[in-house]
C-alpha cells in the first residue's frame, strides 16, 4: 500500500470548511483513498473514499487530484464535535491484503 | 447507518482467564475483522471472516482464537488472557469487495491484571 503524509496538526474556526490535505505520490492505479477519524477513546469512523473522482457524501467531500497524487477532505461546515485525529489511507484491492494501517494522521481542532 | 456493536466498552480481567470479546452488525455485512489498537503502534489486524464460519489470521493471532457461527456476530477470544494483551480492541465489517470501507465499533478497552 501506498505511503500517506498528513500534516500532524490544524485549527478551523467554527462554522468554517476545514481542509485537510494528504499526499500520496506513490499510488498506484489500483489503490483508493480512504478517509476516517477517530475522536478520542472511540473507534474509527469511516468517512469517505474514492478512486479518482471527486466524491461526496452527507459527512464530506473528497477532492482527488488529477494526477492522483494528493487528496483533500473537505468538512464544509465544522462544528466542535469534528475535532478528532483525522487518517488518509490508500488501500490496494489484492486478496488477502485485508489489514489497514493508519498513520499519524492529522490533529483537527475546531475553534469555537 | 452501519451499526456495529462491541459487548462492553470497558472490561478487566486477571491473567489466565478465558475472555470473550463480543461483535454484532445489523447490515448484513459478510466481512468481519478484529484488531488491537496500541500506542505507538497503530492498529493491528488479529483475524478476520470472510463468511460464517470462515477465518483467516491476520498479522498478531498468537494468544487468540475467534468464532463466526452466525453471519452477525464475529467473537473473538483470549484463550489464557496475559498482561501484554491489555489493549483497545476493535471489531470492523465489511460489505464483499475489498474495496468497500470497514466499518469500525466503538471499541473495549480491556486490562489484564
């Protein structure tokens, strides 16, 4: 699987569209993107993936680069229960590769 | 929404004991997965079930076994619980495809004394 880099921390205002960058340069064509979260002392939650077009859905939108080489997740309107520890994950499809690796992900905190 | 249940949020055991970890989702999902999660060292794949009856080792299975005997509940089970498997436990599923999401429960966090 391919290797993510995330920011390790940022700060939105409140009522504000957060965005959180991820890069991944060494994709390959048949690895997705995948975003979750994690607030602390929870499980992770899913929030969205895609292969390269652009995706949304109730919680969020995903941005995939024409090169597909970057990504960015887009919380339109945050709110103080987004903070949490926010994880880019690219996923080959091959059988048996069944295990996700989460990085260090990044630190969103929502200002009030 | 994905539903997936974990039995207990928080569990203490002693060293020796048999501990059951429960999973149940109510999406009819055939994928179940367990994992740990540690400082440090990130989520860590245990087993996983494609289908009842099913199971497949992940990377850590020493020390644990599981059971799917129904399509809605993957157990999985500390034979002779140590303290090196406190930890946060993590149940996921999946719909078939591997490129569809797991989806995660809320997790135990269970202490071995």
């Amino acid at each position: 699987d391919a290797k993510t880099t995330q920011p390790p921390s940022m700060d939105c205002a409140e009522g504000r569209a957060a965005n959180l960058p991820c890069n991944h340069s060494t994709i390959s064509g048949n690895e997705y993107v995948y975003w979750y979260r994690q607030i602390h002392s929870q499980g992770p939650q899913y929030i969205i993936h895609g292969l390269k077009n652009n995706e949304t859905n109730e919680m969020a939108s995903l941005i995939i680069t024409e090169d597909r080489k970057s990504s960015t997740l887009i919380l339109p309107h945050a709110t103080l229960r987004d903070t949490a520890v926010y994880y880019c994950i690219v996923r080959g499809q091959n059988f048996g590769n069944e295990k996700l690796t989460f990085g260090t992900g990044t630190r969103l905190t929502i200002i009030p | 929404d994905v539903k997936v249940t974990q039995s207990s949020r928080y569990l203490v055991k002693r060293t020796g004991e048999k501990v059951f970890l429960e999973c149940v989702q109510d999406m009819d999902h055939e994928n179940m997965f367990w994992y740990r999660q540690d400082p440090g060292l990130g989520l860590r794949l245990i087993y996983f079930s494609y289908d009842v009856k099913m199971k497949e080792k992940g990377d850590i299975p020493e020390g644990y076994s599981v059971s799917r005997e129904k399509k809605e509940r993957f157990s999985l089970i500390l034979e002779s619980a140590s303290t090196n498997q406190t930890s946060m436990y993590l149940c996921a599923s999946r719909n078939p495809g591997f490129h569809q999401p797991q989806h995660f429960g809320d997790g135990t966090r269970l202490s071995i004394l």
